[in-house]
C-alpha cells in the first residue's frame, strides 16, 4: 500500500511513503535530489528502527492484507469486511495493551510512547466504527433504502457508544465486594467515587450502579445486581416478591434497540447470539412479548417494516412499564420501602429522568435512544448528539476543574463524530490520516487506505475521482469533493 500527499512541493523532503507488504518491516521512503545523491534517491526504514514496528502490530497487518484477498469469497459487502477489519485491530489493541501490563514494572520513555500509540490506534479504530455504522451500512434492494427507515439505525448506534465506553462493571473488585456484602445497599464504595455518573447526590453505590446499567440498557445485568438485595436475601413476603419478579418481567423483556446486553456491542458479526435463558420465555407469554423482539430492531436488507414491528413491541412494552408503576400495588409498595427504585430503575424505563443526570453526552444520547426516541430517523441523531454535546460542554466549562487541554481535544473529536454522523467521508478519511495514516507508521498508514477503499466500494467516494487507470488507486480532489481533506491524499491499495 502506498500513502503520498500530493501534488508534491519541489523543496518537500519526503514524497512518498510506500510499504512493501512482502516485507511488512520495512518502509521504503523516496526523497529528493536535495537531500540525498541521485544515486540513493529510496531510503529504507526498518522496523528495528525509526519508525518501528512491534509484533502486534506485524500479525495485524498481514491479517488486514489476508481479509482484503479474501473477501471474495465471503458476501462481499463492505460491512463485513471492515467488521473483520475492526476485529484485527481489537485483537492487536488487546496483545498491544497486554504486553505494555506485563513490562509496566519496568516502566520507561519507550512505555509512556507506545500508551500514546495505543490511545491513537483506538481513536483510529473508533472512527472507523462510526464509518461503519453511519457511512457503510446504507443498502437497498429494488430501491429501498433501508438505512432511511426511521429505528434503523439505533442499534449500531447504541452498541457503538456502549463499546466504547468504560463499563459500569469493569471495577471487579468493587462490585465482588458489594455483592458480597450482607446488605449490598448499604455497601460504601472503596475510593467513594460516582462510579454512575450522578453527581454526589446521596445515591448508594448499589444504586448507582444499578441506575448506570440500566440506562445503557444493559437490563439484564441490572437484574443480577438488583437480585442482591438483601430482602431477597432472607424470607422475603408474598407482596414484595410479586413486586421483584414484575420488575424481572419488565426488564428481561425489553425489546431494547441493541438487545438487554452488550454481547455484540463489538459488532464484528458472526454468530455471536447470546443464549435466550429461561425467563425469556417466561416474559413473552406474561407480556406478550416475543422473546427476540430486540432483533427487529437490526435494519437488514430484505427487513422492510421490522423496525415498525420493533417499535410496536417497544410501545407496548413502555405501556406496561409505566401502568405498572403507577397502579401495580406490590409495585408501588416496594417503591415505597426502597425510595431509590424509583429514580435507578422505573423513572429510567419510562423515560422520565433528566438526560444529562447521566454523566456524558455518550450516556444521554443512550438514554435517550433506549428509552425515548427508538425509533429516531438516522438523519436526527446527529442532531440530538449535536443537542447533547452542547450541554454537556457547557456544564463542564462551568466546572473549575475543568482540564482545558483535554477538554479542547474531546471537543475536536466531538466535531469529527457529528460530521460523520452528517455523512462526511472526507472526514472520516483525514481523521484516520491525522491519527497516524501520515506519520509513517505502516498499520495506520494501511488502515487509511482500506478504509477509503470501502468508502469507494459503496459510493461514498465517487469513482471518478480515480486518478489512474487501475480501479485501487482513490483520490479526494477537492474540486470535486462537497467535504474535501486538508491535504489531498493519494491512496493506493
């Protein structure tokens, strides 16, 4: 693959960048007569210098060049194939980070540099995500667009936020302690800390974590925690266990954008189902509810009118929800003995809570995609996420611990997303270049180019913006382009 900024200023030093996948250590750098003799006008960069090259790193190539060969004999869509992409780099992330736990005993300037490294490497990884879901999705069949039909969208959107965000349960010795515990609802954090996103309001960490799982829609594991409670510890009475397996009905059968749990928020595809447990079943004829309604939320080609099912079942099931907990008696007095139920769980599932209780705007735009605007038109997320990015960054201006440095990144890469959202391909393909698609590094530099080949596959890059004769070289002109990059580049695949 060969990565080059063009056209090329006379006095420029490097021309072009070409790595040779044959030998995947080395990059062969072109320079200019002034700076080097005719003679050696190629300079070799080895990975044992330079700019470098680590084994992940080296796997995860040869494994990107392999899928790219081979996507001829799978289905062939681009999805497919930058899911397969996005599941080489998590597996490179995962050895990377891996590797750097094992020598942090050890912990030097090399060490501080491959951290800086990794955190580029998953903000190139989460732009291509967001490519995928908002710029390589759009099918159609006998001129439908699915991508059009309002809910078709939130799915992906939801499981790429969730993927991206620290889980609520990732502390695992705070939450082994406060399950532990004889009355997990008195439990006291550790280090104190809002691990929920809510603010030092008096909330127990039992339920703020219970709050933060359910409002990310991860109900299933909300029940887990929620199934500790130390009433049902002991001989719980008639009233109040009518009153749990109700709120056990209710969020075991959400038929949630995204499904109950985050099993395939990675969203790198194959049969990665979660097995339906025995409460399911249970729901479904309790609620009349199918089991797998979540499912028709996925905007499938050939699925016309599966999100308007989704969307039925979903009404149907917030009915219930806000019936139950305005008239079920044992309900209402179980609200009445465990105050903090209504605010963690029941004012969640109705949509009632105030968005921006929940921390970022990641976590409100999920709220509000769960349990209030499921059905949203794709073209409007960006215009709520754009909503909720605004009052979120106005709370933290106000906030005097404000980090002005990190905070003027997060808002930089905030205008990426919402230019994505809005369909900016352009965008997308200079973010990748910015992360590292033009430092040198090989693994970026390859992961720009293929992304602006899937970006070409489905039309999001014109064909005619080919410079060559040969179908794999792709070039953003700005006079062209609606949403052309900084620097034109010239990818080659």
């Amino acid at each position: 693959m060969q990565l080059s900024k063009h056209p090329t200023p006379v006095d420029a030093t490097i021309k072009c960048i070409k790595w040779n996948p044959k030998s995947p250590l080395s990059l062969t750098i072109p320079t200019n007569a002034g700076s080097l003799p005719l003679e050696h006008g190629f300079n070799d960069i080895h990975a044992s210098s330079g700019i470098g090259i680590n084994i992940d790193e080296i796997s995860a190539l040869l494994s990107l060049i392999d899928a790219r060969e081979s996507n001829e004999s799978n289905d062939g869509s681009a999805v497919t194939l930058c899911q397969t992409y996005r599941r080489i780099l998590a597996d490179c992330l995962n050895g990377w980070e891996t590797r750097i736990l094992e020598e942090d005993s050890n912990k030097t300037q090399n060490t501080d540099t491959e951290l800086q490294n990794v955190c580029l490497l998953k903000d190139v990884m989460k732009t291509v995500h967001l490519s995928e879901v908002f710029l390589l999705s759009s099918s159609s069949v006998s001129g439908v667009s699915y991508a059009v039909e309002p809910g078709s969208r939130t799915a992906s959107t939801l499981r790429f936020l969730r993927y991206f965000l620290p889980h609520p349960l990732d502390d695992e010795r705070e939450v082994e302690d406060l399950l532990a515990s004889p009355q997990p609802e008195y439990y006291s954090s550790h280090a104190n800390e809002n691990s929920g996103g809510d603010g030092d309001d008096g909330t127990p960490p039992f339920w703020r974590l219970i709050r933060a799982l359910t409002s990310r829609g991860l109900v299933m594991d909300a029940w887990k925690i929620l199934s500790h409670h130390s009433i049902l510890a002991g001989n719980v009475n008639t009233e109040d266990a009518m009153a749990f397996a109700t709120l056990r009905d209710l969020l075991y059968s959400a038929p949630l954008p995204g499904g109950r749990d985050d099993a395939k928020d990675a969203g790198f595809g194959g049969n990665d189902d979660t097995t339906m447990e025995e409460e399911d079943i249970t729901m479904a004829s309790v609620l009349g509810i199918p089991s797998d309604a979540h499912t028709y939320w996925e905007g499938d080609a050939g699925s016309v009118g599966r999100c308007r099912g989704a969307y039925g079942h979903w009404m149907s099931w917030s009915r219930a929800v806000r019936d139950a907990s305005r008239m079920d008696g044992a309900l209402r007095g179980l609200m009445n003995k465990l105050p903090f139920l209504q605010t963690a769980v029941l004012d969640v599932l109705t949509g009632d809570s105030d968005p921006m209780s929940f921390g970022g705007w990641e976590e409100a735009l999920l709220y509000e995609l769960l349990y209030k605007q499921p059905n949203i038109h794709p073209d409007d997320i960006s215009v709520r996420a754009e909503s909720l990015m605004e009052q979120h960054n106005h709370n933290l201006n106000n906030n005097t611990d404000n980090d002005g440095e990190g905070f003027e990144t997060e808002t930089a890469f905030q205008k990426v997303i919402l230019s994505v959202m809005n369909g900016d391909a352009g965008k997308a393909i200079n973010t990748v270049f910015t992360f590292g698609g033009g430092s040198g590094a090989a693994l970026p530099a390859a992961v720009t180019a293929l992304l602006c080949d899937l970006l070409v596959m489905v039309g999001r890059i014109p064909r005619h913006m080919v410079l060559s004769g040969t179908n794999d070289s792709y070039m953003l002109d700005q006079d062209d382009y609606e949403n052309p990059l900084e620097h034109e580049i010239d990818l080659r695949c």
